[in-house]
C-alpha cells in the first residue's frame, strides 16, 4: 500500500459534479425552461394587472442569465427590490427581484396621478411604505409561477417581506453557493420599462414541467379592488413621527456653558406651537400639552390635504 501524498490528491471539478448530480444543466435546457415560464408571464399577468389596477401593463419575457446564485442576485445592483420566497414541494428558497421605478410609478398612479404627468423615476432604494406596496405585486408574480410549476399539493407560495437590495445580508460561508438561472420579464407602465427576475436554483428548474393554467384572470376581484387594498396597505404602514419645539435664542457662550439640569425657556409663552414632521417634510401643526402623566400634542392645522400628506409620506 502507497501512503497517500499531496501528487495524488485531486480536486473534483465543481461544474463537472454539480452537472453528474443534477444541479446543473446544459444552456439549451435552461433556457427552454426559462422561456416556457417567461411567456406564461407574458400570458397572465397582463390580464391579472388589468383585472385588478384598471391599468394596461406590458409583460414580456426578456431572456435568461445563469451563474452562481449570489453572483446572479449581485449582478441586479442596489436599484431593485427583492424578496425571498419559497413554494412547497417546489423549491424552499427562491428569489424574487423587480426594478425600484415601476414599482414606484405603479404606487403614484394608483393614489391619483395622471399617468401622463408621471415621469420616468430613477432606480434608487424604496422607502418602507413603497416595499409594503411591493409585497403585493411579489404575491402576483408569486402566484403566476405557482400555477405555472407542476407540483404535488395545493400549497400557496411563501412570500417574505420585501427589502432593498443594498438590505441583503452577505451570504453565509458556510453555505454553499448553487448554480441558478435568472429569469427576466420586462414590465412596461406608460413611460416607464423596468424588469422583474425570477432567481431559481437549477436542480429545481431542471426537475420542472412548466404548464400554462387554464382560467388564469377568471374570478379575481373587480377591477379597482386592487387599488383599494394598495391604499389600505399604504394606510396601515406604520411611520415614525417626529415633533419640533422652537426655544428660547441663547448666546453661543451661554450654550456652551449648559449643565445637565439647567432649563432652556420654550420660545412661546402661551401655547407652544410644535411642528410634526415624517421623513424630512412637515406634516401638521400642533400644540404642546399633557394628558394624564404622558406629554402630548394636539393637532390645531395641517400642512396640506389628507392626499397631499400621504403623497409626501410615500415620496
């Protein structure tokens, strides 16, 4: 017996043993795969979009990119949204993603704004709102692929709470990475093109029979229905409040000679105007008060309608 030394030690090659188990497939397969579910997209979602904002919203299948999981999910920038999801009996672990401008421009027109007067918005992070509105349109694309995918049981997809992409912890070390396909779908809202992607492992898209659902559209909620659920969501999105009390002037000698328990006057003598703003913009005007042992305010006027005011929380 020859006792083993580092010359005959070899490395397996990863691609080679990721394709001999199943976890990787040749781009011809792939990207059948990709292209069947791609055009289901184009199929429904339109009608489902339609259906439910009164909007005509253009879908079309934009192509495929394979690679690395995290290097696919990398490659999308800091400009989009994603969201984990899993389908049981499908996949535990996909990823959802879909470029922040339509996402905000959908959100403005459905508040109000004339589409005409909308212009395109430049990729940047959602605010916590505009992702509590992106959970509904990651359920719809959610629910397409689910009637696309032939699986055991009538399982819903787990959708995971939407975040920004710059949000995305760094991948675990201690996981290793899979090979994935990168499902792209262009949606078109008056000026604006953006695209949503479909990231999914390929032993699960290699193992997929993609079928188009019958009566996708049919029995869904009356057009407008959608719009009201997106104002409600809107409308439940907690946001955090801050209140703003004009002080007496002090000298700059005087400031710098502040001790703890020393007293700085409220600028008003009678009652005390406070300010309430939210991400950065005024929102109504208050006076300063007490309501048992807890300090309050009390709103007096508004900076705006209730519509103004919702529009400056979500921008």
């Amino acid at each position: 017996m020859t006792s083993p030394t580092n010359n005959n030690v070899y490395t397996f090659d990863r691609k080679l043993l990721a394709r001999m188990t199943g976890a990787l497939g040749d781009n011809k397969t792939i990207g059948k795969l990709c292209s069947d579910l791609g055009h289901v997209f184009a199929e429904f979602l339109p009608d489902i979009f339609q259906n439910e904002t009164g909007l005509d919203i253009d879908i079309g299948y934009a192509g495929f990119d394979t690679g690395l999981k995290s290097e696919l999910i990398a490659n999308l920038g800091n400009g989009v949204a994603l969201c984990d999801t899993s389908l049981r009996n499908w996949c535990p672990d996909f990823v959802i993603s879909c470029d922040s401008p339509v996402i905000i421009t959908l959100m403005e027109i459905l508040l109000g704004a004339p589409s005409n007067a909308i212009e395109e918005p430049k990729p940047r992070s959602l605010s916590n709102i505009e992702l509590d509105v992106a959970t509904m349109i990651f359920e719809k694309i959610a629910d397409v692929l689910k009637s696309a995918v032939s699986v055991a049981g009538s399982f819903e997809p787990v959708v995971g709470r939407p975040y920004n992409a710059s949000q995305r912890p760094a991948p675990d070390p201690d996981v290793a990475d899979v090979y994935a396909a990168c499902i792209n779908v262009t949606m078109g809202l008056g000026p604006v093109l953006s695209t949503f992607s479909i990231i999914v492992p390929q032993q699960t898209l290699l193992k997929t029979a993609v079928v188009f659902p019958k009566g996708m559209g049919q029995g869904r909620k009356a057009k407008g229905a959608w719009g009201e659920q997106l104002e409600q969501q809107v409308r439940r999105s907690t946001v955090s409040l801050e209140a703003r009390i004009k002080l007496q002037s002090l000298t700059l000698d005087s400031i710098s000679r502040l001790q703890p328990g020393d007293v700085i006057p409220f600028l008003d003598t009678k009652d005390v105007r406070v300010e309430i703003n939210a991400n950065g913009r005024d929102l109504y005007i208050c006076e300063f008060g007490r309501s048992g042992a807890k300090y309050t305010v009390r709103v007096k006027d508004t900076h705006g309608s209730e519509s103004d005011i919702l529009h400056h929380l979500m921008s």
